[in-house]
C-alpha cells in the first residue's frame, strides 16, 4: 500500500484546459519528487523540491507547467493548459534526507494520477 | 546520457523459474536500486547496493554490482506469478542525481 497520498487517482479532461495534481508526502520528508510516466516507458524527472525549494525543474515545461510546495509539505502540480500529449502517468515520490546523503535514500512513491487529454 | 538501460525489455517465464535482468549505465555511481512496479500502481523500493558492494541479498532477490563493467543484475528466485511486475533500475550519482531506466517486465506464468 502507498504510504505518500496522490489524488486524483484519475483524471479525464479535454485538451486546454488546466488540471491540477496534489501529493501529500510522507510525513518528515524533506524531499518531494514530480515525474511523469509515459505508459510503458522509464519515468522522467519533472521536478525536485528539498522542503519548499525548487532543486531541479530542469524538465519541466515552464510554459504550461508549475508546482509549488509552499510550506514544505504538500505540493501541487498544475497543467495549463493541457495537451494531447500530456496524457501519461503522473507519480510523486518523497524520500527522508538533504544533501549527498540523499541518493542514498530510497524514494517512496504514490500511485499515481492517470491523466487522459482528450 | 547516464540513465541506466534494462535488458531484456520484456521476459516471459514459468512460475518456479528463476527471472534475471541486467542494467548497465555510463557514469560514476554512488549507488544503484532496483524498484517493482504492479501495473497501474507507484514504484516499491526493492534493493539498494552501494559502489563498493559487490553483491546484496533480500529474500528471493540477489543483487549483484560490477562497477568495473558499469553494470548491475537482479535475479529473483522461484519466481511467482505476484512477481508479475516492471522492473528498474536507478543510477544515483554521487552529486545526489537519480535517473531510473525504462525498465525491464516481467510476466511470470502461473
């Protein structure tokens, strides 16, 4: 069972419109992770947080994607608008430490939101 | 690119059977993981082994890590049909950066 909590599980909307995702964390963790899965593929980073700051959003769309994590602790993925293309598997992840330390921590994921464009 | 790539893309086997996959990867790591993936659901945290570790065991899984040959081996063991899953692998570097592969799927017939 998932022990960092995504909702929706699921979401269906038309392309330009916005969508939003939300990921509440495992409590105590400092690092909060965005990726996107496209269906039988690797997932690709889209963002890091270390508790509210932006680490790594070096593949995030700027242009139609944002996320924050304004008190460290749940963060927010926003889509607009939305694109055929988006359509994917969008999971969060969170993991305990700072630093160097980090990787060697393991990540602990949600299940996800399955997005369909239409 | 520093991403971990996983082979066999796909491997079919029959429960009771043993199920290898290999992942292999171009930079320096600190450390490598393996993780499952149940289709539909998050990434499960499997196995960690560090740069200096050769070889790491979890119940039916075995790790293995050669870092001369810049590759790694998951061997699960009498393998079962809940074993069904993605495999992948994620290289970490030692500047804290993790890149996970594309993944390795496993269908273990009961």
């Amino acid at each position: 069972e998932a022990e960092v909590a995504q909702s929706p599980r699921y979401k269906i909307t038309e392309k330009s419109q916005a969508v939003a995702f939300w990921c509440d964390p495992i409590s105590g963790h400092a690092t909060l992770y965005w990726y996107r899965q496209i269906l039988g593929q690797g997932l690709e980073l889209l963002v890091q947080f270390q508790d509210e700051s932006v680490v790594d959003d070096s593949q995030l769309p700027k242009d139609r994607f944002s996320a924050e994590r304004l008190k460290g602790v749940d963060s927010t993925l926003k889509i607009q608008p939305a694109e055929l293309g988006d359509s994917a598997m969008y999971l969060c992840a969170s993991s305990l430490g700072t630093g160097e330390t980090e990787s060697n921590q393991p990540q602990h994921f949600g299940d996800g939101t399955r997005l369909s464009i239409l | 690119s520093q991403q971990g790539e996983e082979d066999p893309q796909a491997l079919s086997i029959q429960e009771g059977e043993n199920a290898t996959m290999n992942c292999s990867y171009k930079t320096s790591i600190n450390n490598l993981q393996w993780y499952r993936q149940n289709s539909g659901r998050g990434l499960v945290h499997l196995i960690l082994i560090r740069s200096n570790e050769r070889e790491k065991h979890s119940g039916r899984l075995r790790v293995t890590l050669d870092t001369s040959k810049k590759s790694s081996s998951l061997l699960i063991t009498a393998s079962r049909a809940a074993d069904t899953a993605s495999y992948f692998c994620v290289i970490n570097t030692n500047a804290g950066k993790s890149t996970f592969g594309d993944g390795t799927t496993l269908t273990v017939k009961p």
